[in-house]
C-alpha cells in the first residue's frame, strides 16, 4: 500500500446481498481497504470508477447487459482488481496470479483471507497485466465445459436437472420457472438473462420471457405480426408463441 495507506475500493456487484456480504468481510480489514463506492450495475460502475479513480475494485463477472469484462474494457485506466463470480475454480486457473484474484460465490471469509495474504505479497505494479490475455485463457478455459445440467433448490435439498431433458425456461417477475419435458417444473431464484448466458447453445430466445429447447422443436407455424407458434415434442405438447423482435432468430431455424 502505498504510505500504509488503505486502498479507495468501489465495490461492484448486481446482488444487494452479495455486495452487503464482500462490504462485512472488506470492513474487517479497515487498514487494506477505505470503501468509496457501491456499483450496482456494469453502467454504473464504469461511470463511479472513472470519475472517484479507485485504486481497488471488487468486481462480480456476470452482470447483465455489461458483464465484468466489459466494464474494464470501457475504462480509462485500470484499477487493481479482485474477481467475484460464481464460475468454479477449475475454469479461474488463468487469473490465480499475484497480481489479480478471485472470489468465487458464495464467499467465504478463510478465502477473503487468503486474498489478503495475496495482497501483502503483492508487489503494486499493475502495469504489467495483460487483461486481455488473461480474458481469452480465461473464455478458453470456460468453453470447454459446456454445462449439463443445473441445481434447483428443492426443501432442504438440492437436485440436479438434465439440461437435455429441459423444454423450455419462462421468466416471472424476479423468478425463472424450469419445465422439463416429462412436464415437471422447479423454480429458480434467477434471470432469464443470467440462464441465457450459461446454457449450451441448442437453447435459443424466442420471446422476453421464453428461452426454449431447440432440440425438443417439433413444428413452427407463422403467426401474425412478424411472430411464430412453436410446438415442442414434450409431454404436454407445449405451445410456446414467440415474440416479434424474435423473427430473425426463429427464421434462421426454418433455413437448411
């Protein structure tokens, strides 16, 4: 630090429990860290960090609309950096370096400890980072582990849903509904926006509130004003009926 001075940190993080979490384990440290700031968004975080100029960010990686990495992509220089995200350790072995870390959700304070142990070894050049390999290794890394199935919280316990035996998810206010194709369906804490971004590509957006199964598609018929009926080769035959900004994107299905 430089004049045993505490670092002006911004947190970032689109969870108001997630930024309450890492501001409890920062407070601990008061001689590492002076927090200056609260992100809630990639927008608002690019225009609070360029104008306070923070010498530490604490910044989660999936956000919607501008992710993590887009918001160091926009920046006028660059701030130390700790990574949030809940992505596993194995995909994160490119940034396990000295001079960046990461925190994988749900936190926990024995690896906020380790963080700072990092941060007394760190030697206060950032200069020498190269972001942008470190974002490939890192997109490298991600896509070779293409998701198979997802955990739902069911009571007191946690089951794993195929993804292949998924028909279609369906957005509800804050709350993502999963029907599977044998027309059971759980309930996640989630946005459609975050499932979009993590599910393997055979699932497509065909409305705001529907990401479907392209490989459970079993008839498009065309609707009115630009829209289609798709019927999906499920248990209820389910009838999912698109949106119209969604016409490119279906017609393309309809291309040999």
């Amino acid at each position: 630090m430089k004049n045993n001075q505490p670092y002006k940190t911004i947190i970032i993080d689109d969870e108001p429990l997630a930024r309450l979490r890492l501001k409890s384990m920062i407070s601990e440290y008061p001689e590492k860290f002076e927090i200056i700031g609260e992100a809630e968004n990639g927008e608002d975080a690019i225009t609070k960090i360029n104008r306070m100029r923070p010498e530490f960010i604490f910044l989660d990686i999936q956000m919607p609309e501008v992710s993590g990495f887009d918001v160091l992509k926009k920046l006028d220089y660059l701030p130390k950096v700790i990574f949030c995200t809940a992505y596993d350790e194995f995909a994160l072995e490119a940034f396990d370096t000295n001079c960046i870390d990461y925190l994988v959700k749900p936190l926990t304070k024995e690896r906020f400890a380790k963080t700072i142990v990092k941060l007394n070894q760190f030697n206060g050049d950032s200069s020498k980072i190269n972001l942008n390999n470190l974002i490939e290794q890192f997109n490298q890394e991600y896509a070779r582990k293409e998701a198979t199935s997802i955990p739902v919280k069911v009571g007191d316990r946690v089951i794993f849903v195929r993804l292949d035996e998924v028909s279609y998810f369906q957005a509800n206010e804050k709350y993502v509904t999963i029907v599977t194709k044998h027309a059971k369906s759980y309930v996640l804490d989630s946005s459609l926006k975050k499932m979009e971004d993590k599910l393997p590509a055979y699932f497509i957006r065909v409305h705001k509130s529907y990401l479907i199964n392209k490989n459970l598609l079993k008839e498009i018929r065309k609707h009115f004003n630009n829209r289609f009926v798709l019927l999906l080769d499920d248990y209820s035959q389910s009838k999912i009926t698109s949106g119209r900004s969604y016409y490119q994107a279906i017609k393309s299905l309809l291309e040999y």
